[in-house]
C-alpha cells in the first residue's frame, strides 16, 4: 500500500521508516523538499536533520505536500498541530478525497510558553477541525497519546496498554486498526471510542502525558483502561 506522510519531524520520520519496513510504499511529504534536505543543524529537540536521517532511509522519498497526497492511497498527518490543516490544505482536497487520513498531530498551543495548552480544546478538536475542512476524507485519529517509538514498538512498554481510535467510519477505522496490529498493538488494545468528536478526549490527554513525561524522565509509558469491556 502506498502512504503518504506528512511532517518530517521525529514522528513522522518514525511512522514512515516503519511503514517502510512492513514492505508499505512510502513517501515523506513537505512544504519546500529543497528547504528541507539542506537544512544540517539538529532540530529543536537534538534530532539530526532530515538529509542525514535519509541517508538511513532511502527508501523513503521526500516530496511535497501535494505530490506526497495526490501519489498515496492512504494519509498520515505527523505535522505540527497548528500548521496541520495549513499542510493539508497544500496536499489537496482532491487528493485527500475519499482517502483514509490517520491524523496523529496535537494541537499544542505554545504561545503562553512551557508547557503548552491546547487549541482548540473541550468543545472541539484537531481532528474535528480537520474532519470539517475535508468532509470527502475519511479521518482517523490515533496514536497521538504516546511517545512515537512506544506507536511502532509498543513493547518498548511494558504490561497491557491502549491505543484509541476516534472517526464516523467505521470502514476507515477498521482499516486503521489493522495497520496497528501490524506495528505490533494486540487488537483487543485497540479501543474504538467512537465518532471523530471523541478526539476531544485524546488530544486533552496531552498534558496530562507532558507532565507524567516530566516527573518519569522519559518517554516509555503509556495509559491502559482496567476493567470489563463490552463490544461496541
């Protein structure tokens, strides 16, 4: 299958080397893929640059925004929350049109500084925002309440824990689900939450995982719900 990822950061880089190693077809999107391969400082968070993450990765190919949606099957939106929907309006609405689009971007708002807050939040969220703005694409939010190694290798934790789904379609999210079997999540890990609304609870469960991240001084954690599950 052909994905699209969108957002050269660490958790895109992440989620397309992975993809790439389950044999996926596989391509990295950006606004300006020139601007991007010639940067050679570490990023904000000491990542290395893009140019030399690739030369790991080859396999993965750097485009823009709307070559990375118009070329892919499926869409995964690693970008930073509050550039998300300024990227995916640069992919395309046609090209993101009847495509599934996994959205696991945050909306985190650093504009009071550390930590950051979140907008919107309580009576909307990202992936709503981008439900509405794409009503032809079929969003699927995941993955956004854990560390990105712990996305792809959630052995890295240990014990039963969770990963959330949230999307009105039902087709599109069983789809999603399999894509996390195969990174390795157990399917009766895999909560369906509901409709796209619910992505209002993931995306507040941001700061509470920025303060445990804090107080555990690293990243290989994870939220888990105890007690009986009934089937939707």
């Amino acid at each position: 299958m052909r994905y699209a990822v969108l957002g050269t950061g660490v958790v895109g880089r992440t989620i397309a080397a992975k993809l790439a190693t389950l044999g996926h077809e596989t391509v990295v999107g950006t606004r300006d893929p020139q601007a991007t391969l010639a940067r050679t400082e570490p990023d904000g968070y000491g990542n290395p640059p893009f140019a030399q993450w690739q030369a790991d990765d080859s396999a993965v190919r750097l485009v823009t925004f709307t070559e990375a949606a118009a070329w892919a099957d499926a869409v995964v939106n690693t970008t930073a929350g509050a550039a998300s929907l300024e990227a995916l309006t640069a992919a395309g609405a046609d090209n993101l049109a009847g495509k599934v689009l996994i959205d696991i971007a945050n909306p985190l708002d650093f504009s009071a500084g550390m930590p950051p807050s979140l907008s919107p939040v309580n009576t909307d969220s990202l992936g709503e925002q981008i439900q509405r703005a794409f009503p032809d694409t079929r969003v699927v939010k995941t993955l956004n309440t854990m560390n990105c190694e712990v996305m792809v290798n959630p052995s890295r934790v240990a014990g039963e824990h969770d990963v959330f789904v949230s999307g009105d379609d039902t087709d599109a999210k069983k789809q999603v689900t399999e894509l996390l079997v195969s990174f390795g999540w157990p399917a009766a890990s895999v909560v369906d939450l509901g409709g796209i609304t619910t992505a209002r609870g993931t995306e507040m469960l941001l700061p509470i995982w920025l303060r445990l991240w804090g107080t555990l001084g690293h990243a290989d954690f994870n939220f888990h719900i105890a007690g009986t599950r009934t089937s939707a």
